[in-house]
C-alpha cells in the first residue's frame, strides 16, 4: 500500500510497561500505535518497559497497524538506550520527542539507522523550524504534542483552539509540502464525546490525516471522523464520471451539483476513493 494512502485516522498511545495494554491493543480497531517509553512510564519503568515492549513487538499479533515506538529524548538520561533498544525492535517507526532542529533528528538518525522517524512538534523553536524538520531525508511524519504546546505557549483552553492554530498551520504546511504524514494532538477529555467529535472535524477540515488518542473509547469517533463519509465518497464518484464523459464527448466543462469540475477536483476524488478502499481493505486484513 502506498504509505499516503496506508490510513492514519487513529492513532493510539499505549505504555510500553504495560502488558495487558500491548496485548489489548492487538484487537484495536486503530491504523497505527504508538508505542510510549516517554510520558506513559515512569521513570523506575523505563529499563524494563523496553524490555516488555521489545518483547511484545516480537511476539506480534498487531496485523497491519503501523507500530511506531516513542523514545525519550537524547537528553534524558534514557533517551540512548531507547533509541538502541528501538533499532533492535520490529517497529515501523521511531518518534523523538520535542524535536526542535533538524540535528535532532540527525542524532537521532546516528543510533537508529534508516528506520524512519516521526517528530512530536511540540515546542516553539520546533514551530519555527518546522520546514527544516520536514525536509530531513528519514523524516515520514509529524505528530502535534499540543499539551505540551499549549504550555509552552502559556495559552488558555479554548474549545475552537485559536491559540494554537498559527503552530498546527506552520506543521501542517511543513508536512504538505515534503509530503509528511500530520496527525492531530490528543483531546484530553476521553469520555466528552461532542467535544472531540468537534475537534476531529476541525483538524480534518485543517487538512490533518488522523489523531492521536489517550483511550480506546475515542477509537469509533476518530475514525469516523477521519474517513470519507458516504456522501463524500458518492460525490467522487459523480465528479469522476462527469469528468470522463466530457473528456470522451469533447465538450467544454463538467458540472456536478452546479458547480464546475477541473482537473484538481478530479485529483480530489480520486485520493477519495482510494483512501476509502484503503480503509476497507485495511478492515478486512
């Protein structure tokens, strides 16, 4: 599968110390995992978290999902050894912590080889720098630590996120633009469904390609939030064969709905439909 059109709607941390979590989320209905040796663990946990989790990615059971494994930072006392353990792990990804430059991302690189690396852009002089942290050659995702961001930025709680829309449009703009998966930060209150069903359609509208979660119990809704609605979908479709039938009568401009069809709409229906059969065969497998 293409890795653009590989679902990323939901995207759940789960402790790497915790073995009934590991082995729960082996039934998860989420695209991708991410694995945590940073704030899930305590810090008396953290040698053997590695070791607990090392062990579970061997065991597998976790099908298709992308497994991406975060480290503590390199300047933590257990940042080297979780960036040693990783290169040893069946992980798809490794995820730094508030990357603020490009040579993070290269000392990272020194430990753990070519596996591809995520960046949590979660602090101001990552924001700034974004472009240049979505330019590193092993660079395939961004994921928005917005708690931290917002502590950083000493900004209120707003349910509309205005304070932090200028940091997710720097990221946002950085990834598209190198072609970077962007995932959404979490949305603290696991069991306010309204409100999270609001932020999930403000970072879709953003343009971001799915959300980090704290609880399964946000699975269902981010997921629904983040694939192609049926009308949507049954939209594509019209715009898709409208186009063609013009193309093939040599007639002048398709109309859908009364508004005009181009190439870029096309294009637009096109990635619809394909994330919507990703997501079907990715329930299937």
């Amino acid at each position: 599968m293409d890795p653009r059109q590989r679902p990323y709607r939901s995207v759940l941390y789960i402790p790497g110390s915790k073995e009934r979590a590991l082995d729960k989320a082996r039934g998860l209905p989420v695209d991708a995992i991410i694995f945590d040796l940073e704030d899930a663990v305590a810090a008396d946990e953290k040698a053997n978290a590695r070791e607990t989790l090392k062990m579970a990615l061997a065991t597998g059971g976790y099908g298709a999902r992308v497994k991406i494994v975060r480290i503590n930072g390199l300047d933590t006392e257990w940042g080297r050894a979780d960036a040693e353990a990783v290169r040893e792990m069946d992980a798809d990804v490794v995820l730094l912590p508030k990357v603020n430059s490009a040579a993070d991302l290269d000392a990272l690189a020194a430990i753990t080889g070519d596996i591809p690396i995520w960046a949590m852009m979660e602090t101001p002089r990552g924001m700034l720098r974004a472009a240049e942290i979505a330019a590193h050659p092993l660079m395939s995702g961004f994921v928005m630590g917005t708690n931290d961001l917002a502590k950083e930025l000493q900004t209120r709680f707003r349910p509309d996120r205005l304070p932090l829309t200028t940091s997710l449009g720097l990221c946002l703009l950085a990834a598209k633009a190198e072609g970077l998966i962007a995932i959404d930060g979490v949305y603290n209150a696991f069991k306010d469904d309204e409100g999270l069903a609001a932020e999930c359609a403000q970072g879709r509208d953003m343009g971001f390609d799915g959300k980090t979660l704290i609880h399964p119990a946000q699975i269902d809704i981010t997921n629904a939030a983040y694939a192609p609605s049926e009308t949507e979908i049954d939209l594509a479709r019209r715009q898709i064969t409208a186009f063609e039938e013009v193309e093939v009568q040599g007639q002048g401009v398709a109309v859908v709905d009364g508004k005009i069809v181009e190439n870029l709409h096309v294009a637009t229906a096109r990635e619809t439909l394909a994330k919507a059969e990703a997501i079907l065969a990715l329930q299937a497998g």
